[in-house]
C-alpha cells in the first residue's frame, strides 16, 4: 500500500512538472495554455485511476481530488471543468459500486479548489502552504465521508486500512 501512495505522489510531481512546461510554450495564449492544463490535469486524474489502490471491483482510490483540486485552484474554472469533465468521463465508465462516490468526489475537489480560489481573489485566504496543508486535510476527510455512501461491506476496510494513509500521503 505505501508503494502505491508513494505512485500516486509520483504522479503528482509530474503533473506539476507538465503544468509549467504548458504554461511556458503557451505563454502567449491564455486560453491555449487553459485548455492545455485542463487537459494535462483531466489526464493525470485519469491515469491515477488507471493504477489506484483497489479495495474491490470499482471501489477505488487515487489521487484525483489532488489533481482535480489543485486544477481548478491554480488553472481557475476552465482547467477545472476541463480536468474534471476528463476525469467524471473515465470514472463513470469504469463503473462499479463506488461510481457515483467516485464522480461526487471529482465535483467536489473541482468545487472546493474554485472556492478556495476565490477566497484567496477575494483576500480572505492566502496559498501559504500551512493552509494549503488545512486544505488538503480537509478536502480528503469530506472525501472519506462520501466513502460512507458505498456498500457497507467495503466501509470497513477503506477506514481499517486505508483512511489513515491517504489523507496523510496525499493531503500534503
């Protein structure tokens, strides 16, 4: 299980150094390098779900809300409808007891990182990285709640063994 969060990490740092990479060849094009980061975001989300920690068929975690977070925070409402509508497409398709928790989980990183946004345009917030540290915890602890939606013959197991680990691996 640590190797599979130390993967989802992995992911993480690459879709930071793709970001800036886009950022820097569409530096002349706002909506290019929009459309670009949202295709960038929608596509890690995706391959984190492609290699997630899988507790049953279609029950899984990943480090989408991470992504999908960060997106709509950083890139604003574009990249984050862009990298969420990328993401809930390939989530739903997987299917699974977990779907609808699944895509819920995608509405709300995207929702919470375009609030965060605002608070931080509107001088109520700040990037400094203790709240963003508060942000993250936050933002996966509502996330284990949704998990309680699921059948209850997989709540057991996503709070014995893997609640713990994945807010504290992937909310940093």
């Amino acid at each position: 299980m640590f190797l599979d969060l130390l993967e989802a990490t992995a992911l993480l740092l690459a879709l930071s150094l793709l970001h800036g990479l886009n950022l820097r060849v569409w530096r002349r094009s706002a909506l290019a390098a929009q459309i670009g980061s949202g295709m960038i975001f929608g596509g890690i989300a995706v391959v984190g779900m492609m290699i997630p920690i899988e507790i049953a068929p279609g029950v899984i975690f990943d480090g989408r809300a991470v992504a999908l977070s960060m997106a709509a925070l950083f890139g604003g409402p574009l990249v984050g409808a862009l990298g969420g509508a990328i993401a809930g497409a390939y989530r739903l398709a997987l299917g699974g007891d977990g779907a609808l928790v699944g895509t819920i989980v995608i509405l709300a990183a995207v929702t919470a990182g375009l609030a965060y946004r605002a608070a931080v345009t509107h001088g109520r917030l700040t990037r400094a990285p203790v709240r963003l540290l508060g942000f993250g915890l936050l933002l996966h602890g509502f996330n284990l709640l949704l998990f309680l939606l699921i059948p209850d013959k997989y709540v057991g197991a996503i709070f014995g063994e893997l609640a713990l680990p994945y807010v504290l691996a992937l909310a940093p």
